[in-house]
C-alpha cells in the first residue's frame, strides 16, 4: 500500500495565493502544504520566515497558478531541486532557466576548489548551491532581487546559505569595475563593487557563465533549417553576445578556468574559437608551456536528464578546468 505523504503546518502559515494567470480578484484558496510537504518553517529565524512570505507572492507552487507550457517544470521539480518538497521556490522565469540539480553538482565538482568559485548569473541558486557543496566560498552575483532572495531562501533550505556571498547588481558592471581596478591597481580590503573587496574577487578560482540563452522558446528552429542555422550561436546570449561576455572575462579575472553552460546544440566551432581569447601564462597545468603560441584546451561536455534519456545541454570548460581533469578516473588528475 503506497505510503500516504506527510502534512506539516505550512498550511497554518500559507492557506492563500491567487494564481499567477488569473484574471480576476478573488483569492483562491489553495493547499500548499501539499507541495511542500516537508517544510516546517519553525526550524527558521523568524527573519527567514518572513523571507518565504514575501517571496510567496512572487512564486509558482500550486500547479493551477503555471502556464500551460510551464507545467512540463512542474512535473520534474524534484530532478530541478531534490528538496523542493523541503520548500525550495521558483518563479516563472526560473521555473525554465535553473539548471537541473544533478547538471549543476556535476558541473560543481568539475569547478571544486579550496577557494572561492564565482557565478555571474545566480538566477534562483541552483548552481550556487552545488558550488557551496564542492567550494570553499561562492559569490552569486544577480541582477534580478527577486531572484536573488529566491536563491538566498533555496540555500537556506540547503543549508548552505553561509558559504554564499549574495550580491545584486549587473554582472556585467563587476567585469567593468574589475578591469578598471586592475588597471589602477589596489588590493587588500578595497572595496571594488557592491561591497567585494579587491581580496575577496583576488581568491577566485574559476568562473561559472550561465546567461539568459534568450527565453524559453531559445531552442526554436527556423522554418527550413540548414546544418549552420541549426546550431544555437553565441550571438543569442543576452545581456550581450557570448563572444563580448567571454572576453570581458578574461580581462577582469586573473584565471583561465571558466565553465559556459549552453544550449545542447551551440557551435562547436565558436567554442573552439574562445580558446584564443585565454592566457596561457595563467594555465598552471604542468604540461602547458607558457609560450603565447601554446593552443589552450576546451571540453566539452555533454549533459542527459530524465535518467539519461534525453539531452538537455551541454558545458564547455576552459583552462585547468579542461587540462587538468583526467577522463579515465573521471576526477581531477593526481600530480
């Protein structure tokens, strides 16, 4: 006899929400605790408390408040977060965008580090979570304040929202004041953007670039598709194109190991083409030469969910992220 799920008393907490695609007044009255069945709001700060009644209204829980093109997300919530149940929030935009869990700890593993990882785009915090599990330390920089507060709330589900530094503002303003700075000069506990201090973004080891690929029809094929119009091409990527992103990169941190997530069908060829853009003389593989004439790596990997039945996207790795790890032990090689 299938075990029936627990209640908790979320439902003392939350009874109401109007749907997000309602277009009338009326307060509908719906059972959330039946979709975050494990959480007990007791065990937060009453400051977190109040952050998830804030972030409610912002929300997609209930299955009757998503678009019909969104409930595909819904029905695979747990492979997005395993602990969704434990009251992990999304809204609509996120619902699409968030990397699933099992993509985001793989990615997380490749990019460990005993330092600080940083992630330009946190969105709701699905990556960030992971690197908090693989990294000492993880900045997540988010433009959108919503979603920063839902990727604050997410790790506190996690429990890992003490090793995350969150940061709102334009990821692309903290490329430009690093260059700036690093043109200057300065260090220590100077403050460089938005309270990160010129040590705090010195400690970075690796970069994670996942921007917005261009909305949830992004995978949309032209009519009469030819071999070149159907790969997703770096030009796409909003807030600018790939190329420009990658590059502004490069120039303000002082490391190769970037990690691009992608759409499953993105230009090998463009991917192939950033490697011109890193410095060998910060590869610190023992077997890259510092020559500027040394051919930097790429990898790509390639990403199934849905217990590998279907292929979701892909990531390309750069620097040590590339050279250093040994396919064979599928772990970072042993000097």
């Amino acid at each position: 006899m299938p075990k029936k799920r627990k209640r908790t008393s979320l439902g003392a907490y939350v009874q109401h929400l109007s749907p997000a695609t309602s277009t009338t007044t009326t307060t509908t009255n719906l059972n959330l605790s039946a979709y975050h069945p494990d959480l007990d709001l007791s065990f937060f700060p009453t400051s977190s408390q109040s952050l998830y009644h804030s972030l409610l209204p912002h929300a997609l829980v209930h299955p009757s408040t998503f678009p019909a093109s969104h409930l595909k997300y819904w029905r695979h919530r747990h492979s997005l977060l395993s602990l969704y149940s434990s009251g992990c929030l999304l809204d609509e935009q996120s619902w699409y965008s968030i990397t699933p869990e099992s993509v985001a700890f793989r990615i997380a593993k490749r990019c460990s580090t005993d330092r600080t990882v940083v992630d330009l785009f946190a969105g709701a915090g699905g990556n960030a979570i992971q690197f908090a599990f693989t990294c000492a330390k993880v900045i997540a920089v988010e433009l959108d304040e919503v979603k920063l507060k839902l990727a604050r709330w997410n790790a506190m589900v996690y429990g890992v929202e003490d090793r995350i530094v969150f940061v709102q503002g334009d990821s692309l303003g903290l490329l430009k004041a690093m260059v700036q700075r690093r043109e200057k000069g300065g260090g220590g506990d100077e403050v460089v953007w938005k309270g990160l201090t010129a040590s705090q973004l010195d400690d970075v080891q690796a970069v994670f670039l996942s921007p917005p690929w261009g909305g949830v029809d992004y995978a949309a094929q032209p009519t009469t598709p030819s071999l070149e119009q159907s790969n997703y091409h770096l030009s796409s990527i909003q807030p600018i194109d790939g190329l420009s992103l990658f590059a502004q990169v490069t120039q303000a941190f002082h490391t190769n190991n970037i990690a691009f997530y992608l759409p499953r069908n993105t230009s090998l060829s463009e991917l192939s083409h950033l490697t011109t853009l890193l410095d060998p003389a910060r590869s610190s593989s023992s077997s890259s030469s510092t020559s500027s004439n040394t051919k930097m790596d790429v990898k790509i990997e390639y990403q199934y969910v849905n217990n590998g039945k279907k292929l979701s996207s892909l990531t390309a790795y750069y620097g040590d992220l590339a050279s250093d790890w040994d396919d064979d032990t599928d772990d970072w090689r042993k000097t």
